[in-house]
C-alpha cells in the first residue's frame, strides 16, 4: 500500500480531530479530551519549541554562509522586510474595511463593558522596544526564546563569519554540521505532526464548541473573511505575478503548514513544516532559511486583521465610532503591534492593547473576547505562516532573476 503524504495525514488527523471533538462536545465530555488529548498537542509543541531555537539560529546562519557576502544578504533582507510591510498595511486596511461593513450593517453584537476585565502587560514604549532586540547576554536570548535577539544573534555571527574569510573555515563546517542534525532532527519532529494536529483539534472543538455557537460568532466570521481574502487576493496573486506559482499549487503546497499553524496557534513552532513546504514549491532554500524564520517573528499579517477587527468591534461595545484620522491611527499601530508581537500561542491579543490605548479604548475591554481567542488564533497564525512562505516564494524568484541577469 502507497503511504500517504504528510499533508495527507494531516489533513485526516485534522478531520478526525473534529469529529471526535464534536462527539465529545454533544455527548457533554469535554474534559476528556482536555485531560487524556491535549496533553499529547502539547507534547508535540513543546517538542517543536525545544527545537526552535536551534533551527533560527542555525538555518539563518547557514543562510547567510550560502550567500557568500553581505550585500546579497542585504538585498534579500530588504526586499523581505518590504513585502512584510507593505502586506501586512494592506492586511490592516481589509481588516478594517471588513470589521466596519460588518458593523455599519450591525451584525457586530454590543456586550456589556461593565464586567470587562484584562490587565494589560505595561509597555515600555518604541525606544525601548528598540534596544531590547539587541542581547547582552546571548545564553539568556536562547534560554528565553526571545526571537529577535536570536535573529540578531545570527545575523552578527553569520556576518562576522564571512568577513572573517579563511580563518573561519572551522565555523563554517561546525554551522553547516549543526544544521544537517537539526533539519533530521526536524523531520523526525515534523513526522509526528499529525498527532499533535488530532489532539488539539480535538480538545478545541469539544471545550470551545459553545463559544463557536455563541454571540462572538459574527465578529469571529468577519476576522476569517478578512483572512481568506488577504490570503486570496495577496498572497496566492503575489505568488502568481511573482513567482509564477498558480493559486492552487500554491495553497495546495502551503496546506501541510497551514493546518499545522491552524492548530498549533504557533508560526514559531510552525517553522520546520513551513520550511519544508516553501522549500517543496521551489523556494531557494539559503533564502527561505532566511526569509521564514525572520517571517515567523515579526510578519504577522492574520494579527494584523485580527487587531483591527478586534478594535472597530470593541470601539462598537464602547459606543464609538472610529473616523479616519483613528483608522489611519489603526493601522500604524496595528502594523508595529504586529510586527511586535511574538511567534507564540495568544500573543496577538497581548499585543492588541497597544491598538487599543493608542486610540483611546480601554484595554480591559479584551475581556470581552478573551474567552474565544484560540479561535482567532488559529486563523491569523495559519494566515501569518501562509504569508512568510509567499513572501519567501517571491524574493527567491527576485533573486534568482537577477543573478540570471548578471550572467548575461
Ligand atoms: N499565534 C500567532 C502566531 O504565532 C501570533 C498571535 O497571537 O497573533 O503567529
């Protein structure tokens, strides 16, 4: 008998997982599968994080060795950090454009504020955001799992490895034979995917099968419009115009991540699966080892939409409504929010507070929605993963035409 592709499996672990996630939830025992399922997804991400950091490190060092000099890295690092930007702008402004049809036609509910309650974390504000992504003590960086400083801490050895030529020939080989481990080790952890991607489905459908039901249910459905047709209208065509991949090839290609990005909440965790498939659709893998771990921490498009989706329905709940000088407001603000916010399970919604003081909304309001935040979770991480493997797609196209042309 063939064996089914890994997509495959995930796609029928996903099923499964809702099926018997809907049996547990109608037959009233949800805490089965939060007590006996959920502890086997959580297995398998702790798995994935314990591998994360290794992987960023090494595969954006590897990345920039491959590259051989700086400027190409820096070629490709500012055509990445435009398409991050400007889709993640275009993310905001359909995000908002979504969230206030759904309001002007009154589909968003209005809850009693009186109860809200969320304390926000205090932020420290931009300059200080800014130092804070340069290490002091690079043990601590891996120990805490702060990605940023883990991205600066390669782009500094990768850099320095390369200017230090021969000498660093040692380097060289000791990067290169760390990564050939850790992409075996990431296949052996991607092998088990499908486990990881049953259970949470599972656990998520039967303790949250209410809450789907519940009055959030239309401002739930606007944030996933909102990120089919980001997901549609930007990245399938960018990956067409730019990289000639159809649309169906595309998504087709991607689904092994997205599913696992869906139901780990994680574009961190989701990075070994989103590295095999930009790398099975054609991506240069020296720049896809650069692009999608830079991607998965500061390109967050589905937080984007999320954010303002979250902010026109809370601004509702409040009695207000935004004018445009508040949406461009938004939009700035959701764009660095998400820029800003970490690879991790609900950190979008920690994020959205700074969305939410900027134009004047009181932060306990996220009370309101906090109930149901796994579930727009699991939408704008899928969205979030879907948008760095576009994103590596097209840059390597971009490459790769240019070095076509310098031969020439
Ligand atoms: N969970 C998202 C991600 O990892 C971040 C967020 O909470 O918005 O991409």
């Amino acid at each position: 008998m063939k064996k089914l592709t890994l997509p495959m499996q995930i796609l029928i672990a996903l099923v499964a997982g809702i099926v018997v996630g809907l049996i547990c939830f109608f037959a009233g025992i949800p805490q089965f599968t939060a007590n006996y399922l959920k502890p086997f997804g959580d297995i398998f991400v702790n798995l994935l994080k314990f591998i994360v950091v290794p992987v960023v490190l090494f595969s954006m060092i590897d990345g920039i060795l491959s590259m051989e000099d700086m400027k190409k890295v820096g070629a490709v690092g500012w055509k990445t950090v435009a398409y991050f930007l400007v889709t993640t702008a275009i993310a905001c402004v359909i995000g908002l454009v979504c969230a206030s049809v759904f309001n002007n036609a009154g589909f968003f509910p209005v809850l009693d504020t009186a109860n809200a309650e969320y304390e926000a974390k205090a932020f420290g504000g931009f300059m200080k955001t800014l130092v804070d992504i340069f290490p002091t003590n690079m043990w601590q960086s891996f120990s805490s799992a702060n990605m940023l400083q883990v991205i600066v801490i390669a782009l500094f050895f990768g850099g320095a490895i390369l200017a230090a030529g021969e000498k660093a020939q040692l380097c060289r080989d000791i990067v290169s034979s760390f990564y050939s481990v850790i992409e075996k080790l990431m296949s052996f952890v991607i092998s088990l995917s499908p486990i990881g991607v049953f259970a949470y489905m599972a656990w998520v459908v039967a303790t949250q099968g209410a809450e789907i039901l519940g009055s959030l249910a239309l401002v739930l459905g606007c944030a996933y419009i909102g990120y089919i047709i980001h997901a549609v209208a930007v990245y399938s065509v960018s990956a067409k115009v730019f990289a000639g991949t159809s649309p169906l090839k595309f998504f087709k290609g991607a689904a092994a991540a997205m599913i696992f990005a869906f139901t780990s909440t994680s574009s961190a965790a989701t990075l070994p699966v989103s590295k095999e498939c930009a790398d099975k659709m054609g991506a240069d893998s020296d720049i896809s080892s650069f692009v999608l771990p830079l991607g998965a921490t500061i390109n967050m498009d589905g937080t984007a939409i999320y954010q303002c989706v979250a902010t026109v329905f809370l601004a509702s709940c409040a009695g207000l409504e935004l004018t445009i000088g508040q949406m461009i407001i938004v939009v700035v603000t959701a764009t660095l929010a998400s820029i800003g916010t970490a690879g991790v399970s609900g950190a979008g919604m920690i994020m959205l507070a700074m969305v939410l003081e900027a134009i004047g909304i009181p932060v306990a309001y996220i009370g309101l929605i906090v109930a149901v935040d796994r579930l727009f979770d699991m939408g704008r991480t899928c969205l979030n993963v879907t948008g760095d493997i576009s994103c590596s797609l097209c840059v390597s196209k971009w490459e790769s035409k240019k070095a076509a042309k310098a031969k020439k």
